[in-house]
C-alpha cells in the first residue's frame, strides 16, 4: 500500500538552459508542492505503512534549504526544473525513507512531474 504526505515551500528561480527570450529564462518564483510517497505493508498491529510523522521528519532539512531561497543557488540545483529538483529530493531523502517510491513535484496547479527513482 502506498502512503504520501503533502509539503509546501515557496522559492525563486530561472532556468539558465533555455532560449534567452523564454519567459522561464527570466527570475520569477513559484509555490511549490511536494508529495513524497512511501509504499509498504500495512503492519498487523499499527495499522499503518509508516507513521506520517517519519515523512514530515524526513523532509525538514530538505525544506530548509529550499523554502524562500532562490534554487539556482542551492548546490546541486543549477538548473532547477521540475524533474531535476524531483531528482534532488529523491537522492537526499532516499536514506531516510528507503521504501519510497515517488517523489512529485508541482510548481503550479496545473505542471509538475513525478519521479520514481532511478531506472524507473
């Protein structure tokens, strides 16, 4: 059974591999939402996956260093589009949540991506 829970952060950035004339080139900022899910059995006595709190943990210092910063100044984050910062998370959160199995990225109501590690 899967499980996910919800953050948000809000963050600026511009994508430096794009034509100079694309608006995405430009610095602009977006509130972004991340959904990290973990998949597993249901424990016979818990009830539950995982406790979401795990989840919430997990994502703290993620959160840290990407909410109200401007991405492209964040190590790793050169060219922060969705998929490369889905990547991102994935790689510094993975440790700490070895049954996940996707991260999505939404940068607005209606565009984002979902990465399912590598290979997938």
């Amino acid at each position: 059974m899967d499980i996910f829970k919800e953050f948000r952060f809000e963050a600026a950035h511009r994508l430096p591999n794009v034509h100079p004339g694309h608006k995405c080139a430009r610095m602009h900022g977006h509130s972004y939402i991340v959904v990290i899910t973990v998949s597993g059995p249901v424990g016979s006595d818990s009830g539950w996956v995982r406790d979401f709190s795990d989840l919430a943990t997990a994502w703290v210092p993620l959160g840290q260093l990407l909410d109200h910063y401007t991405l492209n100044d964040v190590d790793g984050l050169d060219n922060p589009t969705s998929e490369n910062l889905a990547v991102w998370i994935w790689d510094r959160i993975i440790g700490a949540l070895p049954d996940l199995v996707s991260v999505t990225v939404r940068e607005t109501c209606t565009s984002g991506c979902v990465y399912k590690g590598p290979g997938a």
